[in-house]
C-alpha cells in the first residue's frame, strides 16, 4: 500500500497529493518499526524525484535545527528538500484536516491524528508559522484530552512546534489567550501547558529577551488559578522550563522566578508534590545562574530585596497572600542567609500580637516563631539573632527563661513602637 501512495505521489498533480500524503505521513508513525522506516524511505525517494536538481540548493529553516530527538525514532536525519517540499504545498490542507480530527469523537481517530501531525511538522519545519494560531488552540484542547495515548501525542508535537515557531510568536498567542476575559479556568490550565512544552521545545537566544513577558503571564496566572496541584504544576512547568530553557539568560528574570518557586514551595498541605519540585528548583535555578554556592549564595544575593518587597504590604496580607506563602518559606529555609536581615521581619511578626488581625495570618506568623524558638531549632544561627533582635536582653537573662513564640510577637510589637 505504501509503495503505490509513493508512485502516485511521484505522478498525481500537486494539487491532488493532499488526499494521499496523510497515509504515507501516519506510516511513520505506524507501531511496528518496519513500516515506519519504509515510510521514511518512500517519503525521502519521491522528495529526491520530485526535487531533482534542486535538492543541493538546501537551506536551513530560519529558527535553526531542531534536535533529533525531537523526531520520532523513524527519522535518522533532516529530510530531504523534495520531501519537505511536497508537504509544505498540501500544509493548509492537511494540517487543518487533522486539526479538526484531534477534535473527533473517536479516540482512535484522534490518536492517528496526533501521531500523523507529529511527522507533518517534521517536514513542514518552520514553515508551520503560518498556521501557529489555529495549530496552538487545537493542541490546547487535544493536550487535556482524556486519552493518555492522544496527550502523549500532543505533547511530542508541541515540544517540536517549540523548536520551529518563533517564540516571539507563540508567547503573543499564549499571552492573548491566557489573558482572555473569556477564557475559563481549564481553558488557562491548558495553555500554561502547552507554554510550558513550547519552551521545552524552543531555544535559549529566542526565548531569553521575552522571559518578562512570560513572568508577567505567571504572575497573572498565580492571581486566577486554584491553588490545587492541577493547576499549579503547570505554573511550576513554566517556571522550570524558562530557567532549563535559557541556563544563565535567565539572570535578569532571576529574582521573580526565585518569588515563583518561594511561593509554590510554601504549598506544601495542598500541593505537596509541587511544592516539592519547587524546593528542587531553588538549586536548578542557582545551577543556571551560575552561583557556585548553588542554593546557598542565591539565598543570600535575594534574600534582602525580597524581605523588603514582600514585607512593605504585610498589614494587607490574608490567608492567601502570595507574598505571606513567600515569607513562610523565606523563614523556614533562609538559614544563615536570613539570621543578618531578621531586622526586616520585625514588623512582620509584630502583627502577631495585633489581635485586630486576620486571625489565619497572626496563627501563621506564630507558628513561624515557634520554627524559630523551639528546641530542635536551637542551633540555627537564626535562633541566637531572633532572640537578640526581638526579645529585651533582661528577658533573656532570667534564670530558666523559655523564649516562646507570643513573647517573641509582643516584644516586635514593641520595638516597632518605640
């Protein structure tokens, strides 16, 4: 069957190639390894007939190679000019055929399609920019779809759509969707997504210059999404993915995404599973930056503006409050790093003894000063410096004296009064 679709296709009008391609294009994709590399084989055969002389006037696609192993295991090389060629004339025809069968009701359908776009896109290289829009909002939807074996698919192809659309162009469409006063809570969850395995896909010198526009998105997102593990872990796969993504390019975003991960890292009774990656990421972040005292050193290059950022709103915190989730990791897991800016969380936990406050945020805060002051913690250099800076030295002098959290919290209080 695949030897005639060859023929046919070295003689049919370009015109009519569209109605055969596909078949030729889902055998290299095929389960069985033999047909797949025959696929490969016929495709490469009729592009070399159809390119003739032309097939040394090779160029290379305008975002630069993509990665082998972005290609399905068929692929052993680029393919010919003639193939890429033939397939980028039937492109609208074909691509929007399978679009629409990503969306049929038959998961054995959209299963097909979503392997058969894989080997499209392999040949249609960046060419596949003119259809960004349209291609992207299907993924979105095929991506949470409920067949495991059509979201694997999905996420093959837009890992290698990352490769081959400008990244100044899918971030514009990310953007403009996700911000969409139209778009519902699962539509967002879906193209947070599909953002984090284009950026996967795409290159550090062309994601690099848009990584605000991407924390913006984030940070939107972080406002608007339920603080549930199903959508936070693809607010966490886009943060991973910019920092994997642009290595030490990701310097000038530095101090948002340490915020990001902070905060996720902060959920651990809701999200335990993401707030543990997010501790992982701390390291991955500081690997990317180059700091060679890894976690340690970002700690202690970040910790002073973040405190002042986060604790010059602390009087309008809540339950919620991102910058409160910041300052509940901060203080857990500053370390040294934190013990010289405690000066910083005075006015902070002073709130503790306000009893005007919102009671969860005063319950928080306390609980943050029994992390501080209880025995296990006593050998923190933290411990030593909290008591110093917040409790009377005649406190301290008192035979027997057990430094509690509320005492720590009424003697802030008092400090900020004087």
């Amino acid at each position: 069957m695949l030897h005639v679709v060859a023929a046919w296709l070295r003689k049919l009008d370009r015109s009519e190639a569209p109605s055969v391609l596909p078949i030729l294009l889902h055998g290299a994709a095929d389960e069985l390894d033999q047909v797949q590399e025959s696929s490969v084989a016929l495709m490469e055969e009729v592009g070399q007939a159809l390119a003739g002389d032309e097939e040394d006037k090779d160029e290379a696609p305008k975002q630069g190679y993509a990665p082998l192993s972005l290609y399905p295991r068929a692929f052993k090389a680029r393919p010919c000019r003639g193939a890429r060629q033939l397939v980028v004339d039937c492109l609208d025809c074909v691509a929007r055929q399978l679009m629409s069968e990503l969306g049929d009701w038959s998961a054995t359908t959209r299963i097909k399609a979503g392997a058969t776009m894989l080997n499209v896109l392999v040949y249609a290289e960046d060419k596949i920019a003119q259809l960004a829009e349209p291609l992207l909002a299907a993924f979105s939807k095929a991506y949470m779809d409920d067949e495991e074996l059509v979201c694997q698919a999905t996420e093959k192809c837009i890992r290698l759509s990352g490769a081959f659309i400008s990244a100044e162009v899918f971030v514009s469409i990310i953007d403009s969707n996700m911000r969409s006063g139209n778009g519902s809570v699962a539509s967002k969850k879906a193209w947070l997504a599909v953002s984090a395995t284009l950026l996967e896909g795409s290159s550090r010198d062309y994601v690099v210059p848009l990584l605000p526009t991407v924390c913006d998105i984030v940070a939107d997102m972080e406002l608007s999404l339920p603080e549930t593990e199903e959508f936070q872990v693809h607010l966490l796969r886009v943060v991973l993915a910019s920092i994997t993504t642009c290595g030490e390019g990701s310097n000038g975003v530095r101090r948002r995404l340490l915020m990001f991960l902070l905060r996720l890292q902060a959920m651990k009774h809701s999200c335990a599973a993401v707030a543990d990656k997010a501790s992982e990421g701390l390291e991955t972040l500081a690997q990317a930056c180059s700091l060679a005292g890894g976690e340690k050193e970002l700690l202690s290059l970040e910790i002073e503006p973040v405190l002042q950022q986060i604790c010059s709103n602390a009087a309008e915190w809540r339950r919620d409050s991102h910058h409160l989730y910041i300052f509940d990791t901060l203080i857990r897991r500053g370390g040294e790093a934190l013990g010289t800016h405690l000066a910083l969380c005075v006015p902070v936990f002073a709130l503790a003894a306000d009893h005007q406050r919102d009671a969860d945020v005063r319950s928080t805060l306390l609980l943050l000063l029994d992390d501080l002051v209880i025995p296990r913690a006593r050998s923190r250099p933290t411990h030593a410096l909290c008591c110093a800076s917040l409790v009377p030295h005649r406190v301290l002098a008192r035979p027997f004296c057990r430094v509690s959290s509320s005492m720590l919290a009424h003697a802030s209080r008092d400090v900020c009064r004087r």
